[in-house]
C-alpha cells in the first residue's frame, strides 16, 4: 500500500482531525512545531475518486498523542494556530 503526506483542512465537529475527509494529499508536510495538527502520514485509500488518509486505531492514537503532548512524532506534525 502507499504511504503519502495529508495536509489538515480542518473541519467541524468533535474530533475534525480524525475524519480523512478533512485531509488533502501533499508532496511535503512543510509543518513546524505547534500545538494543532497541521499534517498527517498515513496509507492511502481512494474515497469517492479522491486520494484520502488511512487513519487507522494505531495512527488515531498517535495524532491524540501529539495533540495533548504538542510534540510532533513521525507521522503527526503540529503548527500553531
């Protein structure tokens, strides 16, 4: 499967950061520390024609991490709001 960055659009909701819909694929995260996701790495799937995130129980714990530490991990960068 391929593995690709995902830009944060943002969203609505309760947890917006979790939805692929509200990820666009990117060549490069280009994010820098921060306290909000700004940028996912994750599998890639197709959802109604359009290239969307895999976000699966491992990388959903992984961007709830990031997001109460405000440390970025491999596949989770932050920028401040």
């Amino acid at each position: 499967m391929a593995v690709s960055w995902f830009d944060f659009n943002g969203g609505t909701g309760s947890m917006p950061d979790l939805n692929p819909e509200n990820y666009t694929e990117t060549t490069s995260s280009g994010c820098t520390n921060g306290t909000v996701v700004c940028a996912i790495n994750a599998t890639t799937q197709v959802l109604n024609g359009i290239v969307r995130p895999v976000i699966d129980g491992p990388l959903a714990s992984e961007i709830d991490t990031a997001k109460s530490t405000k440390v970025q991990t491999p596949n989770v960068k932050l920028l401040f709001p």
